[in-house]
C-alpha cells in the first residue's frame, strides 16, 4: 500500500525504496569478484598439478642412513649394523657358487676413450656420392697407372712403413743439371742453392693444414712453438693468427694455383718462407716426358715469378716424387686406391718427414670439430674434403693413423697426428 509516495506493507512497517542502479552495481560488484575468486582457485588447482607432475619425473632426496626421521626396513636395518661392526660373508647370505659361476675379474677401461679415425677404413665408409664418384676415376686413369706392385697380405708393422718411405720415395727438387731445365732458356730462373742449404736439419715441424676445423681451435700459439711450420696453397695467416699460428716456414703449392691465380705475383703470402710447387706427371714418366705434357703449363709463370722476385726461394718437386708416394699408399690399402696423384697434405707431410726429426701434423685426421667446411678462410661445404673424391685422401688418412705415435685424445682434442721423421729410420 502506497500512501503520500510512502510504501508501507502489510505489518505497517514502512520500507523505503531502493533504486534500481544501485541494485545493479552491487550484484556487478559481486559477480566481478567471484570471478577474481575462481580464476585463484584455477591457477592454485593449475600449479598443484603442475608441481605433482614435476615431483613424478625426477624427485629424488639425498639422506644420510642415520638421518633423524629415516628409517630404514627392518631387513635392511640389520643387514646396516652388521655392516657396520663386521665383514659380512656374502656366501652364506646368497649360498654358495658354482665353480662356473664364479665372478670373473672386469675388464680394465681405458679412462679416456675417443672416437677417431679408425686405420682401417674403407671405400664402404664413404657416402653414396663418393663411391660413385671414386668408381668413375677408377674407370678414367687419366695418367695411365699400371701399378705392378705387391700388395701386402698383411699389414706392415710400423717400423715397416716407415722404411718403405725413407726407401723408396725421393724427396728431391728439379735441379739446373736436369735436362731440359739446363738449357739456356732455364737459365738463372731456378734457385741456385739446394734446398737443404737454406735452412738445414730441423728439429720439430708442424704440418698445418687447411681444414674449416681449424678455425675454432686456438692453436696457433703451439703451431708457432715448431721448428719450421708448413702450410698449403692459398692458406692465410693473417686474422687467423689464434687459431694457426703465423709463422710460416715453407708453403707447399699446387700447379693449378700457379697457373690461374691472378695474386700468385703480387700476394704477400707467397713472398714468406719457402715455396715448393708440385704438379703430377704421367704415371712414372721421367722428366723429360713430363715437361712436354705437364698437368697445368706452369713453366711461363713460374719463370715470370722468379725474375720479379729473384730472392724469393721457390723450387720445384721432382714429378716422380708423387708417384712413388702413391705406389707405396697402394700397396698397404687392401682395395684399389684412386688411379690419381695423392693430395697436397700427403705429399707435404712427406716432405716434412724428411726435413724434420719429428712433424706434428693439424687437422689431417678431423677432430672433434669436424666439419663439412673445406677450409678455415672459406665458407665451402663438401664432405670430399674430408673423405676424399680425387685424390685417395682416405687411404692416405689411414696410412697417417698407422704411423702415428702420439694418442687418440690428441687426435679428438687437437686433430693432431706425430710421426717420426726419415732421416733417422733404420732399416
């Protein structure tokens, strides 16, 4: 009942009104809380379930067996004290054994076993592409190998290798007095000293080569400690000097390099050190067969670059060399070896064997930075480089693994091999 816009009810109370939108912020009030409210109670819910899963995985608690609060099965309890106060017999807890039951002594475990080149590997280890591109030279014989050797039933000790190549492979230089390098149209152009004389017996050498896992080994302070380093083609030192040193006492290059370059005449790099080109004959021809039917046509270059750097030394490998090297890699690989010269590396550490007492060699076995990246100073990606195609680098890789005498954690760490030198094999 309504009376003067009073609202009075049955009882004769008299009740105000309220007005509608303040009914309506309360309950919006409310509802915005109760909101707040659920959405804790879904995240407290969220991590608890969270925390349990966790707790599942991997809970684990370190304790003491006289922890406060532990305590251990009754079983095992005693088995504790006795272990404690006396030796427990362990026969008449399990019974006894049988004579052929009884424990055999472990093997020892070397402490530090890595993961290197195996010497025994085989075209089988090569990827797909790289079969089929060593079936394809095997085919080509582009130098015409007749190999006429023995192979070897069994693998040489490695005093035996070693006589092979202090034996059979002559680190030489082409001379003045080789026809046809003793005409007139030779003349002054070849270095007048023998090798030998510009630097004489050498102690340590390292042999550096230009692998892409170089670049991240911080060795160049070690490869600097050497003797006389070696290094190979277009190699740089400079930025890289952290990582491969800087010295540089020979660089071994290439015939093609020498031909094709435009630097090869002006570049500082080839003024340092010693300079030593090779390039392949024919299977075992003499040098006069050699220099009408070179590889690459080297001899206008090589010419030029001697009357504008006469001081510069720069000699030339005796052809044959390579060949001799590769009869021998042959003879010790019980598969056909590809019918080409055997790569830079090899030959240089040859060479070096033959200079030094003892050559560390770099990155010719892959460290545990191996990497598809041909060389340190190039982003060039072939798995070739590694494994070989052209040349039979794999071989010759296996031959390095035989003749090494330092250890496998420097061949993982380091991707260094030591070999002996030559000059003092006894055979």
């Amino acid at each position: 009942m309504v009376m003067n816009g009073v609202d009075v009810n049955f009882r004769g109370v008299i009740s105000c009104p309220v007005p509608r939108d303040s009914v309506r912020s309360r309950m919006v009030h409310i509802n915005f809380f109760r909101r707040i409210m659920y959405g804790l109670l879904a995240f407290l819910l969220f991590l608890t379930i969270c925390l349990w899963n966790e707790s599942k995985k991997g809970y684990s608690v370190s304790f003491r067996l006289d922890s406060k609060g532990f305590q251990l099965p009754r079983t095992l309890e005693n088995l504790s004290r006795r272990l404690r106060t006396k030796p427990v017999n362990i026969t008449a807890m399990v019974g006894p054994q049988r004579e052929s039951e009884a424990p055999r002594p472990r093997p020892k475990v070397d402490k530090f076993s890595y993961k290197v080149w195996d010497k025994d590997s085989s075209s089988k280890n090569l990827p797909a592409r790289l079969q089929k591109v060593r079936k394809n030279y095997l085919h080509m014989n582009k130098y015409n190998v007749s190999f006429e050797g023995t192979r070897q039933v069994e693998k040489l000790s490695t005093s035996g290798l070693l006589c092979q190549l202090a034996n059979r492979v002559k680190v030489t230089m082409i001379q003045g007095t080789d026809f046809p390098f003793n005409t007139s149209e030779w003349e002054k152009s070849l270095p007048p000293k023998n090798i030998r004389e510009s630097f004489g017996r050498l102690g340590t050498c390292a042999v550096v080569s230009s692998a892409g896992s170089l670049k991240a080994s911080y060795l160049g302070t070690e490869i600097d400690n050497h003797d006389a380093v070696l290094r190979f083609n277009g190699a740089p030192t400079k930025k890289y000097e952290e990582h491969v040193g800087k010295k540089t006492t020979f660089r071994l290059v290439n015939s093609q390099l020498v031909t094709t370059d435009k630097n090869f005449f002006d570049d500082s790099l080839y003024k340092n050190g010693i300079l030593i080109m090779w390039d392949p004959s024919p299977y075992h021809s003499e040098i006069p067969e050699w220099y009408k039917k070179p590889d690459y046509n080297f001899f206008h270059n090589y010419k030029l670059y001697r009357k504008l750097n006469p001081n510069q030394p720069f000699y030339i490998l005796n052809p044959k060399m390579p060949w001799e090297l590769w009869d021998i890699l042959q003879e010790n690989s019980p598969e056909d070896i590809q019918p080409n010269p055997p790569s830079s590396g090899m030959i240089g550490i040859v060479i070096m064997m033959n200079f030094c007492d003892t050559v560390d060699i770099y990155e010719f076995l892959p460290s545990k930075r191996k990497t598809d990246i041909c060389h340190y100073y190039q982003q060039f990606f072939d798995s070739a480089c590694t494994m070989g195609a052209y040349h039979p680098l794999l071989f010759e890789k296996n031959m390095v693994k035989h003749l090494n005498q330092g250890t496998d954690e420097d061949i993982y760490l380091k991707g260094k091999v030591t070999v002996p030198g030559l000059q003092g094999v006894r055979c």
